[in-house]
C-alpha cells in the first residue's frame, strides 16, 4: 500500500522534462502558427511576407542588442533598428547595390550616435554596434533581395525549405547515428553523423524544390540545398558560441519552446546571401 507521503511525493514532484529541455507541446504550437504565417503572406502578397521579415528581424535586433549588455556593451537602439528595417525595405526596393548602401549609412549612423554619448566603452560599444547592423540586419537583406524577384515567393519557399530539411534532417541523423561531436566545446548534441544526414537531406529536398518549384536543374537544387547545410550549421555553431560566450541558454523567451526569434533565425540568416547567389546563378531572373 502506498503511504499518504509517497503519494503527496508524486504529486509534487515535476514531470521530467525532454531530452530537449524544451516544452514539446509549445514548441510545435508556436512551429505550426509560425508555418502558417508564413504561408499565409506567401500565397496572398509578397509585400506581406516583407512585413514579416521586417517584424522577425527588429525583434532580433532587440534580442541580440539586450543580450549584448550582459558583458557590458550597450550597442546602440535607434540606429542599429532604424537601419535594420531600412535594409530590408531598401533591398526589396532597390537591389543589391541599395542593401550595401543602407549598411554603410546605417554604420555610419551608429558611430554618430554612440560618439554623442561619450568616450568612455566607445570602441566597445560602436562594434557592438556595427556587428548588429550586420547580424542580423545585413544578412537578412538577402532573403529580401529575393522576395523581389518576380518569382520571389517560391525561392523564398525554397531557402526555408533546404534550411529546415537541414535542421530536420540532422536532427534526426544524429539522434539515430550520432556518436562523433562535431565541437564538443560549443555544441555537444551535434555530430558529423548528423551533419551528413543534413546535407543528404537538403540536398535532395533541394533537388526536387528548385526542378519543380522554380523550373530549374536538379543538380542545382542539390547544390544549394548541400551548401544550405553547410551554412546552416555554421549558423548554429555561431550563434552556440554567442550564447555560451554570453552566459545565456536562449536570446529570450518570446517563442514559448523555442527562446527567442534569434534562436529561430541562426540556420536562416546565414543561408540567405548564400542562397540567393546559388538561385540568382543557377535560376536567373529575365
């Protein structure tokens, strides 16, 4: 018979989270609501899913700039923000040339302002700055410069979609095969085994989404979705070493399961310039 303590014990005691650490049931949620969103923009306008982008994006500007201040570099708001949704709307608008043009400026713009503020962290604080502009502002200009294009919703299709196989695929990979770590140090859940099973993965997930999505060769589609992996991981590797180097688990917690947009967009940010120069050549515009 069970005593009444034991039985108070079992009621008290937490469930055992996953091997994850993360709420499964919310994590799927907020996957499914995100998903959606996305889709939703895609099918009705493409000037929606630029707002989307612009939301992610400021959002992650504020994750890394309140992440930031944990060491003691306080990076600029106004100038860093202001120039990120300038960015995307100037790369959207005007091309490629545009995007470089906004970085500068908006550069620029954070030197002014923190020189405003005084000598002392300057230096500190001004990189800060300018790695923010950059990351994630800059990087993400790329996934706008190909919304732009004519086709520009279905290639967006395809870069989330090589960079989830991505992420799927090693995750899967590793949980089954996993037993060689790629960077114990940063990362230790992730292994070579897994690596390979994301590249096979996006890459044939690439194969089939550039021949049928955007009408192009299937050796193509292999390719970007191959280097998408290879991105994508550095991605996460990168943004790992922030976070350990930070002292923090998650960016924030404004994704219920996930942490924060940051943590959402490591894989997609550092795909992006690479997939809309491997689509630009392999699918050109007319």
């Amino acid at each position: 018979m069970t005593s009444p303590e034991s039985r108070s014990t079992r009621r008290e005691t937490p469930a055992t989270p996953s091997r994850a650490g993360r709420n499964l049931p919310a994590a799927i949620g907020v996957g499914v609501g995100l998903g959606a969103v996305i889709i939703g923009s895609l099918v009705l306008r493409k000037e929606l899913m630029l707002a989307v982008i612009i939301a992610a994006i400021a959002l992650g500007v504020w994750e890394l700039r309140r992440a930031l201040t944990r060491v003691s570099i306080e990076v600029p708001l106004v100038p860093t923000l202001v120039g990120a949704v300038s960015m995307l709307l100037s790369a959207y608008v005007g091309g490629g040339e545009a995007l470089i043009v906004t970085l500068g400026l908006t550069c620029v713009g954070v030197l002014i302002w923190r020189i405003a503020d005084g000598v002392a962290g300057a230096v500190r604080d001004i990189a800060g700055g300018f790695f923010v502009a950059v990351y994630p502002g800059f990087l993400a200009g790329f996934a706008a410069l190909m919304l732009a294009a004519p086709d520009g919703a279905r290639r967006i299709v395809v870069f989330i979609l090589v960079t989830v196989l991505s992420d799927v695929g090693g995750y899967a990979a590793g949980v089954a095969f996993g037993r060689h770590p790629m960077a114990p140090s940063v990362s230790p859940k992730k292994s070579w085994e897994g690596f390979a099973g994301s590249v096979v993965t996006s890459a044939v997930g690439g194969a089939i989404a550039v021949h049928f999505l955007l009408d192009g060769p299937w050796w193509g589609g292999a390719l970007l979705g191959a280097c998408a992996a290879v991105a994508a991981t550095v991605g996460d590797l990168a943004e790992s070493t922030i976070k350990r180097d930070l002292g923090i688990k998650d960016m924030s917690n404004v994704l219920p399961g996930h942490g924060g947009i940051m943590d959402r967009l490591d894989s997609l940010l550092l795909v992006a310039p690479l997939a809309w120069a491997l689509l630009a050549w392999v699918v050109p515009t007319t």
